[in-house]
C-alpha cells in the first residue's frame, strides 16, 4: 500500500460523522429514543442523581434491602410495585452511579413525554425510555428487548402499568411476560413501601415518610415456550414474587 493509500485510510478511519440528531428541536430530541450520547445530558443526569439520593437520605430515610443481588455489568430487568411517582426514583437510586446512564425506566409516552417541561424531565434526570401504550405496547416491547441485548442495559418496568389509587396492589400485566418468555435476561422483583404514604396519585409535595426498596432473587424464564397463557403465567409468577417481599408486619 503507497503512502498516498495510507493517508486516504486514515482519513477514512477519523472522518467525523455528525450526531443523528443534530437537525432536531430540543423537544425531538427529548421525545426521542435511543438518544444520542451527549456529554451535558450526562453531566447534567449525574448531577441531578446526587441531589435526589441526597435528599432521599435525609428527607425518606431511604433504605434499600438485598442491593447486592443486583447483577451489575450484566442486562436485566427490575419490575415492583407502583405506588407513586417516587418509585422511579427509589429504583433508580438503587443503581450505582457510574451504571445511571444505561438504566432506563419504562414511561408511559402520553404522561410523562406530552411538553417540553415533562420531556426534559422524563429524558435527562430519569433517563426514561417512552413507552407507548396503545396497541398493548407491542412496538415498546421489541425496543425493549433490543435495549437489553446489549450487556450492561437496565430496564425498569412496572408490570401494574400506572400507580396504585388506595395502596392496594395492581395485577401484573401479561406484557412483562411477553417480554421476558424464552430470555435468558435476569428478572430482578423489587418490593417498595413507604411511597404511597409518601406521595399517594393526585398529592403535590411528598411528606417525609420513610422508604424501603426491598430487593429479591433474580429469575429467568428461558425456558418458557410463547403463549398467552405463558406471558399470564410469568406476570402472576413475578406479581408473587414481588410481592412476597412486603415485610410480614405490614401483612
């Protein structure tokens, strides 16, 4: 190979290839996923982390109960109860923070990605992935899978699909077996109290009760043929997982 080949490779292997979004509003690219990796979102994710776990910690007295059964530097999934709008943030608080940037809880795209001040929120604190809830979710479903092919993603999904209205436990919808039949990704059931008390749906300002995020074993439904009644089985088998948890006392 001349030198004059040599040069043109080199120029070939540095050439600069523009960020996919570059040509979007801010709203596109908030609304948007996957997202490009900017440096000021990070910066600004990591920040915000920070100053919710600060606050957690003083304010909630946030606890979290079995973190190390966490697999970190692997793909996989954490499902839990809804209770409130903190719940995210208790589940997100549980991740490391070097490891913030590839967990992605699932929001509902119509709530929590609707304006600009939401978008930004939703995109650049929580990291949440836009899930979009017509049609079952299917087209969110595939994005998803997609997501944890690739090692070190965490999803968070809450399989009761929108928070509790009196603190009494949802039904785990069939979708997060459908998502998880025949993987070998890790199925981690998480168990929140202390939110609902917190910041029951249609409160403002939390009141400063105390939250427990209550970590349980991994599961793996590799094994599971597709099927509706497999998808229903694996949502009963994690809403009893999850919910087996809850600390006898509060029973």
């Amino acid at each position: 190979m001349t030198s004059t080949e040599n040069e043109a490779e080199d120029v070939r292997e540095w050439q600069y290839e523009p960020a996919k979004d570059q040509n979007q509003s801010l709203t596109e690219l908030l609304q948007g996923f996957p997202r490009e990796p900017h440096l000021w979102m990070y910066a600004l994710r990591t920040s915000a982390a920070l100053i919710i776990r600060s606050w957690m910690k003083l304010y909630h007295r946030f606890e979290i109960r079995g973190k190390e059964r966490l697999p970190i530097g692997k793909s996989f999934i954490m499902v839990a109860n809804h209770q409130s709008h903190l719940d995210t943030l208790c589940l997100v608080s549980a991740i490391p923070l070097r490891n913030i940037h590839r967990a992605f809880p699932a929001a509902a795209a119509d709530y929590f990605f609707k304006g600009l001040p939401s978008s930004a929120f939703s995109s650049i604190v929580v990291n949440g992935l836009p899930f979009k809830r017509q049609a079952r979710g299917a087209e969110s479903l595939v994005l998803c899978r997609e997501l944890l092919r690739n090692k070190g993603n965490i999803l968070i999904i809450f399989p009761e699909g929108t928070r509790t209205t009196d603190g009494s436990p949802g039904v785990f919808k069939p979708g997060i077996g459908l998502l998880c039949s025949g993987t070998d990704i890790p199925i981690i059931p998480c168990y929140l109290e202390g939110a609902y008390e917190s910041l029951p749906k249609g409160a403002w300002f939390p009141k400063p009760s105390k939250l427990i995020l209550h970590i349980g074993e991994s599961r793996v439904y590799d094994d599971n043929d597709a099927g509706r009644e497999t998808f229903q089985h694996i949502a009963s088998d994690l809403e009893d997982a999850v919910f087996s948890l809850k600390p006898t006392l509060l029973k």
